[in-house]
C-alpha cells in the first residue's frame, strides 16, 4: 500500500510515493494502552506512591512525552516538517508556566503550591499524549486502529454504567489490584435524581457530565466506522456500539450529556448527506421509544430539568458562582492566582472549567485554552476541505465536532480535571494533527508525482523528436 517517506527526511522535502509500507516504531501502541488504562479502569484508581498523578493513564502519558523528546533527537525516528499541533501545545504550555510563575511570585500556601505543581505535570503527561499522536501516528490505518480502540473503550465504560443503571451494583469497587494500584478517594457511586427511584451512573468516569460528554464522542466516532468500516460486518458492529453509546447518555441523568449530543446532531447534519442524517434520526427515534418503554420516568426526569431554568440548584450555584470570583478576577486578571492553585478545599468547586482557567490563569490562560481547542478545530477543518477521500473529510469533521463538543462542555464542570476526558481531548487534538500531517504528505507525494511523470515525458518527446 502507498505510503509516504517525508516524515522522515531532512535532505529532501518529498520523496514521493513508495511501492510498499516501511515499518518504523511509532506511538501506536502505548498510545492505546493509554487510552484503555483512562477508560477500563475507575478514576480513582492510582498508584499509590504519585497520588493523583498515579493515574495508570496519566504514567504512560509522561513516558510518551519522554518518547518523543528521544526521538527528536535520533535522525532516523524524528518526524519533520510542519505539525500545527506542536505550535498549539507550546502556546498553551507557555500560557500555564506563565500563570504558575504569577502564583509563586504571589507567594501561596502549601497546598496551593501542591495544586500548581500537580497540574503543571500533569500538563507535560497531556503533551506527551498529544505530541506522540501527532508525529507517531504514521500511517493512516493506526489512527484508524486507536479510533477502533476509542469506540471500544467508551463500550466497556457504558457496559459498566447500564450495570449500575440496572443492578444497583457498582462494579468499580472490585477494579482496585492492592498495593499496586488502590483508591485515592471514594469512588464516585450513585447519586439519586429526580425521584421516582433514579439514580445518576458514571460508569468508570470521575463524574456524571464527564461520563454523558465521553459517550457523545464516542458516538460521533462510532457513526464514523460503521459509515466507512472496509466491512459490512464491521460496520454492523460500530453501529451496534453507537446505539449502545447513545442509549446510555440519558442514565447519566445529564442536561449536558442531552445538550451535547443535540449540537454533535446538528452540526453533522450540515455536513452528512441527507439519506445519513434520515437514517440516523429514525434510529434516533427508536431509541427514544425503547427507552420511554424500559424506563418511563427516564426522558421525563431529563425534560424537566432541561427546562427548570435557574430555578435548579445546580444552575442557581453556577449563576452565584460569577460574583464569588469577581473579585479574584479584578485582583489578577491577566495570569491569575496560578494554575491548579484555585482549589475545593481552600475555596469553592466552580463546576465550569473556563471560569476557572480564567481565575487561575487570567485572560491570557484563557486565550491559550482557546488556541489550544480551537488549532484542532481548525487544523480539521483543513483536513476536510483538501482531503481527497470522502472517509478523511468524514473522519475531520468528526474530529472537529468531538473537539468543539469537548470546548463548549468545559462550561458545565472542570472537565480538564478529569482524567479519561483530559486524555481524550489531547488524543483527539493529536490524532487532528495526525491526519493533517499524512493527508497533506498524501497531496504533495501525488502532485509531486505528476510533475515527475510530466518531466519524464517531455524528456522522452525531446529523445524521440531528433530521430
């Protein structure tokens, strides 16, 4: 199968299209063992010694970032040329070392410092996520094979949760392998909503809006393969995982999880052809009905609290919450108190991750969340627009909508504090630059093709014409 070597030259900027796939070590591998550790195993479960940056997932992500650092430096496994991902990941880096030197000059108590320290490497481990799918996904198929990898840990994590749903049994109690990996704190349980005997499941996640957002993208993923899947057996099982994905948004009990599947809908329909977007509205559609019949209260419970308004509890404190931080805000508005430093235990749990980037690192911590989200957006949206496959336009916009419903979703909970999200969005933005790395190869190699087979036919014309 063709393939691309420019990733891996300094003398020459393409060397066109190779008759076979070379084999080189990439980041496959670790990268999906990453990403199963965030979604198979509870969020609460650490290794002891590193506290919460035990997190099994968080450990490998520091020995990717320790991967990539060593194959910049070896001639033979650096991957160059452009990467908008890397420039993404260096702003926002940039962003928060500034904000944590404003929180040190400040000066801060201990376990603010603790905060700060914490988050900031737990940042590196994100980077190294990020930057190895970016330059050490090489080939196209492996960002297919993560994906897959995605699709099936969001199933495991939603089986859990429809056991919880159903039994009343948490299954995330018995995931802990003592003394290697235990508990940090309690595990996030069941937490009744809306009477009539319901109750809220996160599965493996950390939290009940974490656990509806991740079945969102692992819907708009799963869609994906069961459209473009090389088989039709394979595309009847990513469409069996999507409807399992999408029939347990609502047992999170979340007006977020609702909210983003809505906008996820909407913004495909602009870009699905209309017999799609037929199609996946009547199995919308029947989900609904079967749920309404295996749990009448359900869709009820949601509907109310999609249009209690303020007059909610949890929409009331998230209201209050904009006065409680104005004054923080006015005292330091451009870096803030410092990343990680804003903590639960010193003052109060604001439930929205943007305003409490702008508390921690000012506007200009703002502004790097936003170049941060929006480069993968962007760095998508070119996908899409120059792709010369209808599956790489279809798996661009994917990414893109993931990642904007990953953005918008940061305004209901502290999103980058939960660790299967936080690996999530970093692996999405990795593998946008990823695609856009192979996708544009892919153009050039073949406009560099042409040209050649052009220069060979002139020569040949000049040959035969004094003859």
């Amino acid at each position: 199968m063709p393939t691309y070597l420019s990733a891996r030259r300094s003398d020459t900027v393409y060397d066109g299209i190779a008759p076979t796939v070379r084999h080189f070590p990439d980041a496959t591998a670790a990268i999906i063992a990453s990403l199963l550790l965030a979604y198979l195993l509870p969020f609460r479960l650490v290794f002891p010694p590193l506290s919460d940056l035990g997190k099994p997932g968080l450990m490998v992500g520091f020995g990717l970032l320790v991967w990539w650092g060593l194959s910049r430096l070896h001639p033979s496994l650096v991957t160059r040329g452009q990467q908008p991902m890397r420039w993404a990941m260096a702003i926002y880096l940039v962003t928060l070392l500034l904000s944590y030197i404003a929180g040190q000059a400040r000066g801060m108590p201990v376990l603010e410092v603790n905060g700060a320290e914490r988050t900031l490497l737990q940042a590196l481990a994100g980077a190294g996520i990020l930057l190895a799918a970016a330059d050490g996904v090489l080939t196209r198929e492996r960002i297919d094979t993560i994906l897959r990898w995605l699709c099936w840990g969001c199933a495991f994590m939603a089986f859990v949760a429809l056991t919880q749903f159903v039994t009343r049994i948490d299954l995330t109690t018995y995931m802990k392998l003592p003394p290697l990996l235990t508990f940090h704190r309690e595990v996030v349980g069941f937490r009744e909503r809306g009477g009539d005997g319901l109750v809220r499941v996160a599965g493996t996640a950390g939290h009940y809006i974490e656990f509806s957002v991740l079945m969102v993208i692992g819907l708009v993923v799963a869609i994906h393969f069961a459209r473009f899947a090389d088989r039709r057996r394979d595309r009847q099982i990513y469409g069996a995982l999507a409807m399992v994905q999408a029939a347990v948004i609502p047992i999170s009990l979340s007006r977020t999880g609702v909210l983003a599947l809505g906008a996820a809908i909407l913004l495909f329909i602009l870009v699905w052809p209309l017999r799609t977007t037929f199609n996946v509205l009547v199995v919308g559609c029947f989900l609904t009905a079967l749920i309404q019949t295996v749990r009448p209260g359900l869709l009820a419970t949601l509907k109310s609290l999609l249009l209690a308004g303020e007059s909610d509890p949890s929409v009331q404190a998230r209201v209050e919450d904009y006065d409680y931080v104005a004054p923080f805000i006015r005292e330091r508005p451009w870096l803030g108190r410092g990343i990680g430093t804003f903590l639960p235990e010193l003052y109060q749990l604001l439930d929205n991750q943007w305003l409490t980037t702008l508390v921690q690192t000012g506007f200009i911590g703002v502004a790097g969340l936003t170049v941060f989200f929006m480069s993968g957006v962007v760095v998508a949206g070119r996908v899409r627009r120059f792709a010369r496959s209808e599956r790489d336009r279809d798996l661009a916009a994917v990414l893109a909508v993931a990642l904007g419903v990953a953005a918008v979703s940061g305004f209901t909970f502290d999103s980058m504090y939960f660790t299967t999200f936080f690996i999530t969005v970093h692996l999405l933005l990795g593998l946008s630059g990823a695609l856009w790395r192979l996708t544009r190869a892919e153009r050039i190699n073949v406009i560099e093709a042409g040209r050649t087979a052009r220069t060979r036919t002139d020569e040949r014309g000049e040959e035969a014409g004094p003859a």
